[in-house]
C-alpha cells in the first residue's frame, strides 16, 4: 500500500483516524501499531513477522542494557549493544547484500575455474534499511544516556512501525518521539495543517514526479545517449527523484501532524546548494544527521584517524547503505571524494552563507555528474550514460522526445522548474535564518485555493492513471 494509491486515500486513512481518534488516549499507541502492521502487510505479509522481530529484539536489548547501566556495568552494557547491534545489522545484510556478495565472489572466482555456491534471489523487504536505523539509534542512545527505554512494547512498537514514515523515512530517533508517545495534543489546526502538508506532498508526486516519469525513463532508457538528451536526462531525472522523495516525505510529515505528532523536516531547499558538502546538509536531512552522529562522530572521537578519514568513510558507507552494487558505492565514493577536498580548499559552504549564483550552478552541476550512479544503480549503465554526457555519442538534440511527449507532461516539467525557482527565491528571502524553511508553511486565501486545486487535479490524474511506487523504496 502507498500514499498515491486509491485504497490508501479512500479505504485505509479514513478509517484509521476515524479509529484512531474514537478511542481513548491510552489505546491509540495499540491502534498506530496495528494500523501500521495493516499497512505494512498489505505488501508482503510473511514480512511482518520480521519486521516484528526486529521490534521485539532491540526492545529486549534496551532494557537489558539499561539494567547493566544502572548497575555500572559499562563493559556489559557494551556487549549487549555490540550484539544487539550486530544482530540489527547482520540481517540488514543478510536481506540487502547477500546476493551482491555472492555475485562478487562468483565473478572473482570464475576465472580461476572455481564454481562457487548460488542464492536465490532474495526479496529486500520494505523499509527495511530505515527501520533498523532507527532500531540502532535506538539502543544506541539508550547506551549514551541519551534516551530512556519504554516499558510498554507497544510504545516501542509504534516508534518503529509509524505508518506515515515506516517505508522511506524521515528517520526517527526515540529521543524525539518518547514524550509525544505518551502524550501528545490533537487541535483542529494541527490537523488542517498536517492534511495542507499531505496534500503539497501528493501534489509534488502525482502531478509533478509522475508526469516527469515517462521522459525520464525514455532517456534514461536509450542504449547509446547523445550529449544533450544524456544532460538532460540525468536533470531530469534528478528533478524527478526530488519531488518525488521530498513529496513522500511532506506527506510522511504531514500524516504525523494529522495523528499529533511532529516529524522533522527531511529536505531544505538542497537546489540552492553552493557546494556539495552543503548539498548533504540540505538532502535526506535525517540521514545526514544519523551518519554525522552513529558514524562520522564515534570514528573522530576515537582519535584513531583524523577528521577527514573518517568523512571519507562516512560517505561511502552511506553509499552503500542506498544500495547493493558498485554504482552505489562508486556514489558514495564520489562524495567522499569530493566533500573532503572541498574541506581541504576551503570550499565547503553552510545554508546562512551569502547566496552566489555562480557557486550554486557548479554544486547543482557537481551533483547531476553523479547522478547517472544513483538513479540507474547499475555501474555499466551508467558509464554508457557517461559516454553520452561526455560527447562520445554525438552532440543530438532533444526534438524526438518533445515530438513524442505530451503536452501535459513538458508542461509539468516547466512547471517542476519554476517551483524549483519560486520555493528557492522565497525561503532564500524568508526563511534565511531557521535551519529549515519550506514554502506553504501557513495556507490561507489564494494558497489554499491554489492547494486545493492542485490536489482536486492530482486525484483526477490518479484516476486515470496507475500509480507508481516512490523511489526511495528500493533503498
């Protein structure tokens, strides 16, 4: 089940709230939990019983740990998280890398005339690499002191199950969510406010993403790309996978304030970046800040290399967190690569730095020459696509594509850019000073009207077509 689907708009949501919110307060954590279960199972459900699992193991592992901690037992307390953490990540690996790491061994082996063991092909479930971040970040902050462990499993269980953000994120730390668990406030606003937020983010997916789909997959489609439509292509599909992503996470964050919570904020205008260590610090936010505090931190602060080693590290393992092939990690790599230089020469920029048009061009440049990695995730499509950026196809032009496009479709696609423009130009103006600002914070008069309209067309268009998944949910 996704949010662009008509059982989810029309089935699932009515009757969750209408459950959620006839039951008194102490029952709605058990209601999120089995709405949430619901939800998950729609899609596979031999899979719940995993994603159960996983709850129920780094449930277990919080409060032993936090036993030993208040027995000053440090070194058993370690234990338990090194093996809580291991069993989190060991399946982890099991389900997102086991065929890459046989497909490796297989192709290193064949030339020496060893036949090597085969697996079948293993399904990754859903959401599984932001689960069991948040599991992780779980016990790990237990053992830092930095959160308390619940004593009702079902607390647990909604903190890690809350439909609105369990397939694609943002990623929640228990920190943030433990007190609204127990008590959180409803109001009239916050819910016409979370639905404003929901309905920008299925705008920005059905309207926007989908209607760019289609060219996107064209060009990204052909065997041997010339220069202009490989460009293009690769912008495009960038631009795609914004608002695509981001649409998913305004409507995470907008079903959260619909049910009383807060959720933060996942992107930040990340087109308006001077740099590509700015652009991290504007993309996937939650992932940023979980790398930069499980990752990142732990390895400077054990002295054992410098800073720069361990940001290097850092980005490419977050390369291969997105994905089990070596595109992924030729993507991590590169900014690794880069971010550490840019740190080297002074070049690295923060979001309250001074606007500078010509920086902003070569970051947003810097990060569509490493697209081709992330979006095809198959390193030799991606060197083809490359053969094409770089004029050894030919120079090409882009007729074939408009004459065969709709006129719906290259009319989203200007209209994708001049959002782009307009939200950048007016959080640039506005929201300077705040760590993030996103347009429409506060719907009203010709905004609402505007909103509401937009969403009427998306239903429209959703009806009259499939949906199609977001897609972060192959991470």
């Amino acid at each position: 089940m996704i949010f662009t689907s008509n059982v989810f708009l029309f089935l699932f949501l009515p009757l969750f709230l209408l459950i959620y919110y006839l039951v008194k307060d102490s029952w709605r954590s058990h209601v999120i939990v089995l709405g949430s279960y619901a939800f998950y199972a729609w899609w596979r459900p031999d899979f719940l019983l995993l994603f159960i699992g996983i709850s129920y193991w780094n449930y277990w592992f919080g409060i032993r740990i936090k036993a030993r901690l208040d027995n000053d037992d440090k070194r058993g307390a370690m234990r338990l998280l090194t093996l809580g953490v291991i069993g989190d990540l060991a399946t982890l690996g099991y389900f997102k890398y086991a065929n890459f790491g046989v497909d490796v061994i297989a192709s290193a082996l064949a030339p020496l005339g060893i036949n090597t063991f085969t697996l079948e092909h293993i399904i990754l479930p859903l959401g599984i690499s932001f689960y069991v971040f948040q599991a992780i970040s779980y016990i790990v902050d237990i053992y830092r002191k930095q959160a308390e462990p619940t004593r009702r499993f079902v607390d647990f269980a909604a903190y890690i199950a809350l439909f609105p953000q369990l397939i694609a994120g943002p990623i929640l730390r228990y920190s943030l969510v433990d007190k609204q668990l127990r008590q959180r406030s409803h109001s009239l606003e916050l819910f016409s406010l979370g639905a404003c937020r929901f309905m920008l983010g299925f705008i920005k997916k059905v309207l926007i993403a989908d209607s760019l789909a289609p060219m996107s997959t064209l060009l990204m489609g052909e065997a041997q790309p010339e220069m202009v439509s490989a460009w293009f292509g690769v912008f495009i599909s960038l631009v795609q996978l914004y608002f695509d992503f981001s649409g998913y996470s305004d409507m995470a964050i907008g079903l959260g304030m619909m049910m009383g919570f807060r959720f933060p904020e996942n992107f930040n205008q990340p087109f308006l970046c001077q740099s590509l260590t700015e652009f991290w610090r504007r993309w996937h936010l939650t992932l940023a800040d979980f790398l930069r505090d499980y990752i990142y931190t732990p390895i400077v602060r054990s002295r054992k290399v410098g800073a720069n080693t361990a940001l290097f590290l850092t980005m490419l393992l977050s390369g291969f967190w997105h994905g089990a092939s070596f595109a992924f990690i030729f993507f991590g790599l590169y900014f690794a690569v880069f971010m550490v230089l840019e740190r080297k020469l002074g070049l690295t920029t923060k979001i309250t730095d001074r606007y500078n048009f010509w920086r902003n061009i070569l970051a947003v440049t810097g990060v569509v020459l490493c697209m081709p990695l992330f979006v095809t995730g198959d390193l030799s499509h991606a060197l083809r696509i490359y053969a094409g950026m770089f004029g050894m196809n030919g120079l090409g032009s882009l007729d074939i594509y408009f004459l065969g496009t709709s006129s719906l479709t290259v009319s989203f696609t200007l209209v994708a850019v001049a959002w782009l423009v307009i939200a950048g130009t007016i959080n640039r103006r506005y929201y300077a000073g705040q760590k993030v600002g996103y347009l429409m914070q506060n719907v009203s008069g010709f905004s609402a009207l505007l909103l509401w309209a937009g969403f009427a067309l998306s239903l429209t268009r959703l009806a009259a077509n499939s949906f199609s998944p977001f897609l972060y949910f192959q991470f």
